[in-house]
C-alpha cells in the first residue's frame, strides 16, 4: 500500500494575484498544505502539481517534491482537476511508482491539519466508501429558504415554512480543501460514494476574493489559540 498527497497549484490567479502563493499570516499559503501533508506521516509522496517555477521552488523550500511541470494539456483553463491527477499518476507509473490512495489537497486550504489527514485517511481506510470528502453543516438549514418570484419573497420549500430549524435534517456542502481517493489499478479514481469528514465552520472559508482572505486568516487565528 502505498499512499501520494496532490497538491492542485496552477500559476496565476486573476482574482487574487499569485493566490497559491500568496502569504497568508506571514507564509505563502502553499506552505500549510505541504506542512500539513508532511505532518501527517501517512504519505509516500508529497508532490505538488504546478506549471509555476516560482511555485516550484517554494514548494521544493517547504518539503514538497516536484519531480515534473504540468504539459500545456492540464495547464489550461478547460482542463479539470482530474486530468491533473491523472497526469500525476501516469507520470508516476511510467516510472514504476504506483500508489493505492491518493489525496488531492488544494494549495490555499490553511485549515487542514496533519490529524484532519490522518483521520479521514483512517475513514477511507475502514469505509466501503471510493473516497472521503471533509463536509461543513450548512449555518442555515436551506429547507427554509427563500425565493424571488414577481418582486415578492416565497419559500423555496413551502411545507417547511413553519417548522422549527433544530427539527430539520442537517444538510452539509464540501468545505473545498481536499479529497481522499482508493486508486484503482488501472489508474482510475471513480466515485460512486463519499464517506464524510466533518468540519466546524470555524475551520472552513472559501478564499476568492480579499474579503474572504481577511476572513480566512482571522478564522485561521482562532483555530490556532484553541490547539
């Protein structure tokens, strides 16, 4: 068994300059998923996925290998997260190095943590799931949404109107910081089921403009003072 973290770091960003590297309290941000990664002590490999010689060397300074740039195929705007993972272990396995698991971790994803890694690895591992995906609790049950419909408010789910929040299902969406795969062995990385990690909201920020780094790198502090 043999186990590789991806890290997803494409050159630039067009809302935020030079976002996968970026300093974020002080660090590029690369730098928390490859410490992360690192830390955990469950990965084979800890390569990171670029077409940036500047995010190659601060990705080879914190500890991560780069053993190869991205082709102009998974560089583009069209090309999807998986062919960048399916270029990583087709570059692998022409070398002979084949892996069992893989985690694609996404470069501006400070609030992942070695022990978050280790424990969904550890779900993965004990699941009859094809992969794990941290998940956040919506603040605000969406059954109790509302819509626009002639300049007027409607609830999107009428038979909902009057019910009490706390008597709702909880509804959860992915927090967009990493994904833990089963690696077939042809290559393949097929999900048909996703077992579930779940994240605080303290621990979880979408970062695609600057008010969401503000935001990021408060929530960033507060989950450092509580370690």
């Amino acid at each position: 068994m043999s186990v590789i973290a991806v890290i997803t770091a494409r050159g630039g960003s067009k809302r935020i300059p030079k976002k996968n590297i970026r300093p974020f309290n002080g660090r590029p941000i690369i730098e928390y998923s490859v410490k992360a990664a690192l830390e955990s002590g469950i990965f084979d490999e800890v390569m990171v996925s670029t077409d940036s010689e500047e995010i190659k060397a601060i990705a080879e300074a914190a500890g991560a290998s780069v053993p190869f740039l991205r082709s102009a195929e998974t560089s583009s705007d069209t090309a999807t997260t998986a062919d960048v993972l399916r270029e990583v272990l087709e570059n692998y396995a022409s070398e002979g190095k084949r892996f069992s698991e893989m985690c694609c971790l996404y470069p501006t994803a400070p609030f992942v943590t070695a022990q978050k890694l280790v424990n969904a690895h550890k779900i993965l591992l004990e699941s009859s799931a094809d992969a794990v995906m941290p998940v956040v609790q919506f603040s605000f049950p969406p059954q109790r949404a509302n819509i626009i419909e002639n300049g007027m408010l409607k609830y999107q789910y009428p038979e909902f109107r009057t019910a009490r929040s706390q008597d709702l299902e909880p509804v959860y969406h992915d927090c967009g910081q990493f994904y833990f795969y089963k690696v077939g062995e042809d290559l393949s990385f097929n999900v048909e089921t996703y077992a579930p990690l779940i994240v605080p909201e303290t621990e979880v920020q979408d970062i695609d403009n600057e008010s969401d780094w503000i935001m990021a790198e408060m929530k960033y502090k507060l989950m450092v003072g509580k370690e």
